[in-house]
C-alpha cells in the first residue's frame, strides 16, 4: 500500500513537471533526475508502461495548467477594451477547445488584448476565423500555445502594449582622443605624427551599431590611408538589449517554465501529507492539531530539522518532565491519600492525569506522525538536500539557457513585436563596414579589409556570409616611407556557406574571387598585372572528447593573367576568369592543414598540434601571409602543475619550405622553445626559458647552416618587506647566441642580457630603480655593450595629478652615450576628460654613430574624452 | 636615394651602344615576382619625347624562356620615367609551356632559379616605325625568401617586462641593404591584431634595424600593466616591403608576486561586520582597536559551502597595544577556494566575539 502510494505521488510529480515544461526542459530533467540517481524515473517507468507515454499525456495537458494559473491571477486590465471583430468565435472555442478549454472569458479576452496589441489585431482576426475553419491545428495551436506561454509570463499592464523599439534613433558618443607625438630619432618614418579617434555608439530601431574613427597623420609625410573608420553591427549589445527589454515585460523564469520549483513542490506535498495525518489528531484536547504544530514550525523548519529536533522543539525534556511530575504526585494523591479526597476532588484530579497524560499522548503522536511523513519522503527519494541540490542545478541551467543565443532570439521573436528589420537583424551574426579585420580561418579568410563589407547570417544552424573589400598592403601610418609592396593589392568578394556551429562542429565552404590592382600615389605606387585569383576552401570542425576541436582545411586556387596570349604568334587570347582553370596545377596550388586541440583538465596538459601543406603555387590573397611551398608540423604542450602554480610548455615546428621547381633545394627550419615558471609563494615566482631556431639550406652537396639563434634565461620575481617598506624586483638574466652565415662571415655573436627592476613604496610615493645591462661575448659585435638605467618617482598631487619623474643614462660602448630626464603627467581636469603629457629628452655626452636608434627627444600629449 | 643609385650601378648597367633609353631594374627586389618587372624605370637620353612599348621577357637557366610582358604604347619624357599605369594594367603576357612558367602563372613570383631579365624598348608611334630605342638585360639569382617568423615576446605571452627586448628570425637569404622595421602598438579590447595596428598610434616604429633584434628604444614610453600590445616586423629594401611577419601580441601582467600597492583601507571590524557582503581578495583586512597589551588574535573559520571543512595551520596575528589595521594573508592557504562563502569569527579583545562573513577570491 504505501510503495503504491508513493509510486503515485512520484507519477504525480513527474506528470506536474513534465506538463509544465517543453520538450527540451523535460529532457533536461530527466537528465538530472538520472544523474542525480533518484528513483523517480525509475518508478515513473515502472509506474507506466514507458515514458513515453507519460510525455504524451504531458503534451496532452500541457496548457491545463498555465490556464488554471492564469485563470487565478489577478486580472491586470480593470477595464477591457473593446472585442476585436470576430474573436467572440475564439470565446466561444474556449468552451470547448483546447488549448483554450477552460479558460475564463474575461481572462480570454485580456489574452486577445495582448495578442492584439502587440502582435496585430488582423493577427488574431485571422488566426480566430483560421480557428474556426480548421479548428485545431497542430501550427495554430503551436503559435496561440507559445502566446499563451507568453501572456502567462508577463509581468505587468505594460506587457499589453510593448513597442517595437524605444527610439528612432538613439546615439551615444563613447568618447575621443587626440594625440601628438614628436620623435626626433634620425630617419624616423614620421616625425610628428596625429592621431585622432572618436567612438560613437547608435541604436536605430533598438538595433545597436558601433562607430570607430580614426585619423592618423604624419606633418610632412600624405599617406594613403589617413581615415579609417568601421561601422559595426553590435551582436552582443543586441542580445543584451533584447534580454533587457525581456526582462522588463516579462518573468523569464516564467517563460521558461521553470518556475515549477521542485523544492515548493516538495514543500507543498509535504504540507498536503502532513495536513491530512495531522487533521486526524484532532479531539477534544488538541482543537486544532495543524495550527498548534505550524506555531512552534515553519514547513521548512519541519522538513529540515531531523525527527529528534522536531521532538525536542515540540516537547522539550524540561516540559515533558514536568507534566509527568505533575502527573506523578497527582496519581500519587488519587492511590494514597484517596480517603481524604472528596468525590469532586477525585474527579477533578483523574480528569487532570487523563487530560495530562493524553496531551503527551497526543504530542507524541503528533511527532510520530512527523517522523511518518518525513521517512515517507526520504524513502521516495526525495530527501532536502537532493532536492536543494537538484533546485541549484535546474536554477544553473535555466541561467544557461536564458543566456544562450538562441534562446534569446527564440523568446525575442515570440514576446516582442518586431518590424521587418529588427527579425533581419535577429538572424545576423556579424557586419562590418570600412577597414576592418576579417579573420574566419587561415585557409578562407584573415586580413584586414579595406573599404569593405562583411556580412553573415545565422540561423538555426546554417551560415550564409559574404563579403567584398579590398586587401592591400601598406599606406598607412605605420608603414610611412615606404612606397611599394611584393604584396599585391587586390579587390576581393568572398561567399560562405556552412552547416553547423562555428568552433565545435561544422562544416563551411568558402569561395573567393579577386583581381588585383595598380594603387597609385605620389608617396606609394606599385603597378601591378591584372589577374584574376580564384579560391576555394573547405573548413571542417568537429569536438573529439570533452574539450578537443580538430580543424581540417582544404584550399585550392586559381590564378588566370587577365591580358594572357599563347605562345603562338596569333595571339589568341586566353581566358580570363581563374574559374575555368580552377582544376589546373593541383598539388602546386593546393594548401591542406590539420590541427588538434586539446585540454586534459585532470591531468592539467593542452596541446595543439598541426600539420600542414601547401604548394608554391598556393595564392590566397584572402590571407598574404599564409604560406607556401612548404610542409610543416608542429606541437605546443603546456602542462600546468598544482592548480596553475607553475607550467611547462615545450613548443616544437619543423618547417619545411621548397621554392624549387624541381625540389632539389629546401630550406628547414626548426624551432625548440621550452619555457617553465613556478610560483613557490605569493612572494617569489621563478622561471626559465631555453630555446632554439635554424635554418638550413638542404641542397644537393649538402646542408648549410644559415642562421641560428639560441638562448637560454632566467627570470624571476620577489617582493618582500625591506626596512618595514615593501617592494617589488622583476629580473632576469639571458644568454642569447646569434649565428647568421650573411651578416656575421659565419661567426657567431653572443649577449649576456641582464635586466633588474625594483619598485619600493614609501608613503605616497613609488620609487622605481631600473637597469638593463647587455654586454657582447665575442668579437662580432651586434649591437654593442649597451647600459640602460633609469631611476624615478611615481606620486600624485592632490587626488587628480599623477606625475612621474626619472633620470635616465644610455651608454653604449660602440655608438651612443646619452643622459637624459623623463616626465609623464596625467591629469584629470574634467569629469570625463584628462590630459596626459610624457617627455623623454636626453643629451648626448658623445654624438651617436647610428643616430637612426639613439633619438634624443619624444614627447606626446594626449587628450582624451570618455564616457563612461 | 644615394644608396638605390649605387645599388643599381652594382647590379651592372650594361649599357648597349646607341641605345636612346637605358633601364634601371634591381633584381633582387623587382626580379622576385612577375608584378615586379613592371616596376622598372626608364631614362631617356634623347631630347624629345616618344611613344614606346616595351618588352620584357625572363629566362631560366635551365627551363628556358619563362615570361614575356609586352606593355601597351606609353610615352617617354626625356630623363626618368616609369612605366604609365594604363600601359601596365594593358600588357599582355605570354607563358612558355614548361613547369617553372606553371609555377610563376599560379603564384606571381619567381621560383628559386638563375634568371636573365631582357627590356627591350621599342618605338610605337602611329608611323608604324618599331625601332629599338634601348635593350637591357640583368642576371639575377632568385631564392625566395623563407618566412620572418617572431621569437620574442612569445604570442599571447603574459611578461611582468616593460620594456622587453624583441628578437625574430630573419628573412634568408639576406638581401643586402635590406633592413627591418619593428611596429608595436597598444591592442583595445575589441580590436583584432590587424586593426590595432593600422588604427591605433605606434608606439614604437623603429626603422633601419640591421640586427635580428631590438632593444626596447630608449626614449619610448614603458609598458603599461594590465594594457595587451601587438607587434611586427617588416623587412624592406628601398622603401619596398620585401617581406611581413605575422603578426603577434603579449600582455604585460605581473600577478605572481603582489604588485607595490597602495592598501585598500582598513575598516574596523565592527562596521564590517554589519554588511552582510565583503569580498576578501587573497586577505581579510579589517581594523580594530585593543587597549590591553599585546596579544594573539584568537579566531576561526567556518566555510559555508563545505560545512565539514577544518582549517589547519591559520596564520598567526598579533595586536599591538592600541589601534591595529589587522591583514589576515588568506591566499597561501590551500583549504581555501575561490568563490566560497565563509565565516570569520573573532574574538575581540573586550571579550565579545564578531562574526564577518565573506567571499574568497583568490588572488592569481
């Protein structure tokens, strides 16, 4: 009897939460429920003949109880307004229909209100005559279900007339800032540069785009490029916006349905268990059993004390002792001095040990029934801490969701009304317009775009982008002085189209079209043949293990010369487009790449490895730097030891370039880095570092080495108290081997570089001493003994002023000695707005051989706005 | 400028007899892809302008004729002259049919080879007169240059360093006159590497470096903690980008060791005890005031995420006599996680006890 009972009471359960919830939310439970090894799923199953049925009766009800709700809420409209025309049929329907049935008319017509407002009176006139014709469709019923769901979730009167957007337009400036530098330093590519940048933040239509601007120039030196500015589609801020305005109208908990708290469902059993035994307590002594427990309990109290702290609450030792005293010394006067007692005294005093013994008796009782309801409980598996446990886990995964993107859209498009462009851009993942970067992969696209666009859709899991723009190299600030570029420039469009989510699992196929051009300006010309390149990749990603994403690339292209005559002396021209030779050269324009990642948390270890080729001929101009002619490998591992105290990381690659057509000559390069740090205390860190890099030239006659760089440091860092301050020191001590068969006649250099800082605090005040010291080990000098100090003082006037004063002494035993001060200042002077200045000037003690290193004077200035 | 003459005086200037126009092409720069040849520059001798075509055509030693580049009519001021846009953007070109012209169809440049390089400039007025007004050749051997790979900063390296030396690898084979120039500025954190570069300030743009390595320019502003920078290293000859690095950033981050810092404050216990949210960041500070002599602070921990939890070895405090500003060092202690709320609890000097709950967060 009781295992039926408790079966049913989980059948209960069970069924309550999985109406209440959609598909996923119930798979959700079921998986908690698993893992949380209660036996309710178990019992469920045994209960019925299988879940599914189970789920079916949940489809079945599955609106019964957000009517029952809504119909006991309080109505939020005092008055309603006029029927929309024909929606007395959707009244009607109530009656009888689901998911209707049941519903109060008055409740029905504050539902159409908000369906109405917000979504379109034609909306609900014609889903009611829809209604009426084919009468409950499965898709009908699907939308008026997630409507319901909706109006169920609103949070006040407002929900009745959401806007589509708060504002036309909305626009925020984020900030400026202007800069100045002057550097004097010899042959210095711009010697007085500007720098100009604003940020601006506009909403139009609630739909959030980000502004960069930036002018950079250089007094004496046009550049190409001065103006640079991206306009960008601000997916984030979107989601953001859209949560927020969620949030205002509606309880999401709500929406998610995850209001069905278990642990209230619990409690409210609990409280319907222990009512019905406890109401049987009732008699003559104990009137009203549940009030006289819930005055000394809460139902929370009661379900979390164990059985013996109920027992003492209800019926402290002292107190028990006491009537039981008092029951003694009365049956003692009844049993020995009964002769002296007149009948009415007699009976008085039984009826007080009766009365007496029966409270005990019947607060006994009362804890037994306690004790009862709480083992009945604990035996269905359903004891307090699981159900904390499992509340905290369900709460854990509603956040999850709710911050998911999908969810976020999902909720967005059925509880918002939405014009035309706010759903458009419900769907966009990216946009960029200007000079931007565009880094999808290495073998489909990563460069930086100029006068371009980018678009990319998502939805559900497909992926639709594109995009047009020019690459090019050079023109801009960084690159004044210099005129023309190997690289050439060309105008590209580009279109992708995947299947799958980014990163984890997917598979994208990117095309790409370009033709390059001759940019031409009085400071950079590079004329260039008119081609067209045509690419083609496949990327293809999926998860190995918990943690560990394999990318696989393939990328083909095509290069076709735009004016190509054939040998013959007719001079047919050939075809233009790449397109049609797409097929030609294959090894030598194909570039194919693996990589592994990988993250063995319990053992503390990542990896990263790869493998990859790519034929001379491979020509992405979506990507100028990848690279070609080569076959490579390559492996990074970082194993990080008590709880990333310290690491290790050894990196290895084996580059492997053929620029030959016939493959006789290859180049090698190879590389080994280890690198170590421990963090022993909070006070001291130590760390090392040995690496090494060549490369050798295979040919025929055998191997040369061209160029090796070694090295071999160690650093560390301690703070500590010195003469009760505390300060800081960051040092380390390297030693560096260069060998570079061209500029050192095969001999090779080797530096001892040293470098010690240390930063002590007195009061307000931080003092900074700062040395680096490099000394040149054998005769081929590279850069000679070179002393860098610097002594100084950090401190701040007054709360706003923050000043910064050194001395400075360069000393380089082959070219340059210098003394010099540095002073920085940053000031706030308004809210928003502050000034910084630094000065670096120093004078030459000797005149400096390679003037073109040793400046002796940098200033800047900067002003900057925020808002923040 | 000096050194461009001198290098193409180097390169050899065979000069033909007679010839109106001579060309001044430096192979090791211009003689790497096929948009190269296009870059040649062209001095007239005579006195009168003409319209001329010019042909170009590249042999290899071994496979043969490879290219030839036939430019549209342009016309030729007397003194120096480059070839007109329209007639580079107009030329046709001719591959022979061999391996090595495959290779320089699909990938615009040279592959490793011994070229000879001939211009010939022919007259193309509308007379039909086709004389050779000047013919040139150069010998160059081609060797693509392997990659500029970085060293140091190591990418996405976190370095307590700020003003770290940088080191990469060098374009081979060396070219000589050719030089290297170092970009570094501050990356914002919505910024790619690539926009940072172009749309932020340089902090350092040193040019002219000869060596593999730069030491941190003396006269630069340090490093900024907390601040992420991206860097890369350009190696060019001529005012021509031969080569790019990739393009990689560091942060300067020095969390291991606690950094020189002003103190947050010390508030007194009392006071802290009445919030009911404190956050204790590696340490529990607080202020308290004991008008008996010195003495031991007696105190215990309770965590409220793992009841059964029992802290070993707490570290020892003692008050002074008077005001004290009490720091209670959490971060060395193992039992303790970050996130975790616990309860502090002390006995007070006067004898009373107070309780302060708080949140760990663990300083690394």
């Amino acid at each position: 009897m009781f295992l039926r009972h408790a079966t049913l009471m989980r059948l209960l359960a069970g069924v309550t939460l999985l109406c209440l919830m959609e598909t996923d939310a119930v798979a959700q439970v079921q998986d908690s429920l698993k893992r949380s090894n209660t036996p309710l799923v178990e019992q469920l199953k045994s209960a019925k003949p299988g879940m599914k049925e189970v789920l079916s009766e949940a489809e079945m009800h599955k609106f019964n109880n957000i009517v029952e709700t809504i119909n006991k809420r309080k109505r939020f409209l005092d008055q309603l307004p006029a029927n929309i025309p024909g929606t007395n049929n959707l009244i009607n329907l109530s009656k009888s229909q689901s998911p209707f049935s049941g519903m109060k008319d008055s409740v029905m017509g504050e539902f159409l209100h908000y369906v109405g407002n917000n979504f379109g009176k034609e909306r609900v006139n014609k889903l009611a005559k829809s209604l009426l014709v084919s009468g409950d469709s499965a898709g009908l019923q699907k939308y008026l279900g997630n409507k319901l769901k909706g109006f169920y979730a609103i949070k006040g009167k407002e929900a009745f007339q959401i806007p589509s957007f708060e504002s036309l337009v909305d626009n925020q400036f984020k900030g400026a800032q202007y800069s100045l530098v002057r550097d004097n330093t010899a042959l210095a590519p711009a010697g007085w540069m500007h720098h100009l940048s604003a940020s601006n933040d506009m909403m139009i239509m609630d739909i959030p785009f980000h502004f960069e601007l930036a002018n950079l120039s250089d007094t004496y030196m046009p550049l190409r490029y001065n103006n640079l500015v991206k306009v960008s589609f601000d997916k984030d801020a979107f989601k953001g916006r859209m949560q927020q305005k969620l949030a205002k109208y509606y309880d999401l908990e709500k929406y998610l349905l995850n209001e069905v708290d278990m642990l209230s469902f619990v409690k409210k059993h609990f409280e319907q268990e222990l009512t019905s035994q406890v109401e049987g307590l009732k008699s003559s002594l104990v009137q009203n059993p549940k009030a006289m427990l819930f005055s000394k309990f809460s139902y929370d109290e009661l379900l979390k004390l164990d059985i013996s702290q109920v027992k003492e609450k209800l019926m402290p030792a002292d107190m028990v002792k006491g009537v039981k005293e008092q029951i003694g010394v009365y049956e003692d006067v009844l049993k020995n001095r009964a002769s002296e007692l007149s009948a009415v005294q007699r009976d008085s005093l039984v009826k007080l040990v009766t009365q007496k013994t029966e409270h005990l008796q019947s607060l006994d009782q009362l804890v037994t029934k306690v004790s009862g309801v709480k083992e009945k409980l604990a035996a269905s598996g359903l004891n307090v801490n699981q159900i904390t446990r499992q509340q905290q886990q369900t709460n854990t995964q509603t956040f999850n969701r709710w911050n998911q993107p999908s969810t976020i859209k999902e909720a967005g498009s059925n509880l918002l009304p939405q014009n035309g462009l706010q759903r458009f851009f419900g769907d966009i993942s990216a946009l960029n317009i200007g000079t931007f970067a565009n880094n999808k992969s290495e073998r489909s696209i990563n460069a930086l775009i100029s006068g371009g666009l980018q678009i990319e859709a998502l939805k559900k899991s497909s992926l639709l982008g594109g995009g047009l723009g020019n690459i090019k190299d050079a023109g801009f600030l960084k690159d004044a002085g210099l005129q023309s570029s190997l690289t050439a420039a060309v105008s590209m469009q580009y279109a992708q189209l995947g299947k799958g989510t980014t990163g984890r699992k997917g598979t994208t196929v990117t095309v790409m079209n370009a033709n390059t051009y001759s940019p031409a300006s009085l400071y950079y010309e590079a004329n260039n043949l008119a081609r067209n390149i045509f690419v083609g990749t496949i990327s293809k990603s999926f998860s190995v293990r918990k943690n560990g994403t394999v990318e696989a690339e393939v990328s083909k292209s095509a290069t076709q010369f735009r004016n190509t005559a054939s040998v013959s002396p007719d001079q047919a021209m050939e075809q233009k487009s790449a397109l049609y030779s797409y097929a030609e050269d294959l090894l030598q324009t194909l570039s194919a790449g693996v990589r592994y990642q990988d993250d063995w948390e319990q053992i503390g270890l990542t990896h990263n490895a790869h493998v990859a080729y790519a034929g001379f001929g491979y020509n992405n101009p979506g990507n100028p730097s990848a690279s070609k002619g080569s076959l490579q490998y390559d492996l990074q591992l970082r194993k990080y030891v008590e709880k990333k105290k310290g690491f290790l990381q050894v990196q290895v690659a084996n580059r492997n370039y053929n620029y030959s057509a016939d493959g006789d000559q290859r180049w090698k390069n190879f590389q080994v880095n280890l690198q170590a740090r421990y963090r022993f205390d909070r006070n001291l860190t130590l760390g090392g570092r040995i690496n090494q890099y060549q490369l050798i030239r295979k040919t025929a006659t055998g191997n040369q080495k061209m160029y090796v760089s070694r090295k071999i440091a160690a650093e560390g860092q301690y703070s500590s108290g010195l003469f009760g301050l505390h300060q800081r020191s960051v040092f380390s001590v390297g030693l560096q081997q260069f060998d570079n068969v061209y500029t050192q006649q095969g001999g090779n250099s080797s530096l001892l570089l040293t470098q010690w800082v240390t930063s002590i605090l007195l009061q307000q005040v931080q003092a900074t001493v700062s040395l680096f010291y490099n000394k040149e080990l054998t005769e081929n000098k590279l850069i000679g003994d070179q002393l860098n100090a610097e002594t100084g003082v950090g401190y701040t006037i007054g709360k706003k002023i923050m000043m910064n004063s050194s001395l400075t002494y360069l000393d380089n035993k082959l070219a340059a000695r210098q003394l010099g001060t540095r002073q920085s200042i940053n000031m706030m002077i308004l809210r928003n707005c502050s000034i910084g200045a630094y000065i670096d000037w120093r004078k030459n003690l000797i005149e400096p051989i390679n003037p073109y290193l040793y400046g002796n004077f940098r200033g800047e200035l900067t002003v900057q706005y925020q808002i923040k | 400028m000096m050194r461009y003459l001198l290098i193409l005086l180097l390169c050899g200037l065979q000069l033909r007899a007679a010839a109106q126009i001579t060309f001044q092409f430096v192979p090791e720069v211009q003689g790497r892809t096929a948009d190269g040849l296009l870059w040649v520059k062209l001095t007239s001798l005579s006195q009168q302008p003409a319209t001329i075509s010019l042909d170009i055509s590249v042999t290899e030693k071994k496979a043969g004729r490879i290219i030839s580049v036939t430019t549209a009519p342009f016309a030729v001021m007397p003194g120096n002259n480059a070839i007109e846009r329209k007639a580079a953007s107009n030329a046709v070109i001719r591959f022979a049919d061999n391996n090595l012209a495959r290779l320089v169809k699909q990938s615009s440049s040279f592959p490793e080879g011994e070229y000879e390089y001939c211009f010939q400039a022919f007259r193309a007025d509308k007379g039909g007169n086709r004389d050779l007004l000047g013919e040139q050749c150069f010998d160059y051997l081609v060797e693509p240059l392997t990659p500029l790979f970085l060293i140091e900063p190591f990418h996405k390296e976190q370095t307590c360093d700020k003003r770290p030396t940088f080191t990469w690898q060098p374009s081979m084979p060396a070219i000589p006159g050719a030089e290297y120039r170092l970009t570094m500025v501050e990356k914002k954190g919505h910024q790619a590497s690539q926009e940072a570069l172009v749309y932020n300030l340089p902090l350092i743009n040193q040019t002219n470096i000869t060596a593999p390595m730069l030491i941190y320019p003396a006269n630069a502003n340090s490093l900024v903690e907390g601040k992420t920078y991206t860097w890369q290293v350009t190696v060019y000859k001529a005012g021509v980008i031969l080569n790019r690095s990739e393009i990689w950033d560091f942060t300067v981050k020095c969390t291991d060791t606690p950094a020189v810092e002003r103190s947050e404050g010390f508030r007194d216990i009392e006071d802290l005890a009445k919030g009911n949210y404190y956050v204790a960041h590696g340490k529990l500070c607080f202020a308290v005031q004991n008008p008996y002599q010195a003495q031991a602070v007696e105190y215990a921990l309770f965590c409220i995420n793992k009841p059964d939890q029992i802290f070993k070895k707490l570290p020892k405090v003692k008050l002074r006599s008077g005001d004290n500003n009490v720091t209670i060092d959490l971060s060395e202690m193992k039992s303790m996680v970050d996130g975790f709320n616990y309860i502090f609890t002390v006995r007070l000097p006067n004898g009373r006890t107070q309780k302060l709950r708080f949140i760990f967060k663990a300083p690394l």
